[in-house]
C-alpha cells in the first residue's frame, strides 16, 4: 500500500509540475490585515448567519411590545371619568363635575 502511495503521489507531482500559485500577496493581505482599515474591511466582509426561528420570535416579541401600548392610546375612557345618561344625552362625569363646579 505504500509503494501505491509513492506512485499516485508522483504521478500527482509531475501532473501539477506547471501549476503555480500567483496571488500569494493577495492572500496574505486579506487572512492576516495588518492596518486599520483592512481590519475593519475584513470584519465587514465576515458572514453573519441568524437562525430565522428565534430571530423572528424576538421581532414578533418587540412588535406586540411596541404596538399594544400604541393601540390604547385612542381610548380616553379612564381620563374622563364614567358615561352618563342625562336628559336623554350621553355625557362624561368630568363634563359635568366641570359645568356643576361653574354655576
């Protein structure tokens, strides 16, 4: 088995002879940075991955928590006291308490 070894490695050498790799700078400059600005370009340039399950569980989280308390500010209710019924008229108890305190 290792003499088949030395055969394909060797066949492999003389197949590859010509083949050369050129960019070996190129390389080197962008997995090892060496100033600011190619640090920061190759943090930038870095893959994020999210798992979408959680990800999108924790936006519905912070959109019931933003719209829930949004959409209670239409109702004015506990501001200005009960409902009345007077003269055949509905009125708020504050509206009254203020025209009763006037006279």
């Amino acid at each position: 088995m290792n003499d088949n070894r030395k055969q394909w490695k060797e066949k492999l050498d003389d197949e590859l002879k010509d083949v050369t790799f050129q960019n070996v700078e190129t390389v080197i400059k962008r997995t090892h940075p060496k100033t600011w600005t190619e640090r920061l370009q190759h943090w930038l340039n870095q893959e994020t991955q999210f798992p979408i399950v959680p990800a999108s569980a924790v936006l519905g989280v912070v959109l019931l928590l933003v719209t829930i308390p949004l959409s209670n500010g239409g109702n004015t209710a506990d501001d200005k006291g009960q409902l009345v019924d007077m003269k055949s008229s509905i009125y708020w108890s504050e509206m009254i308490e203020e025209k009763l305190g006037d006279q």
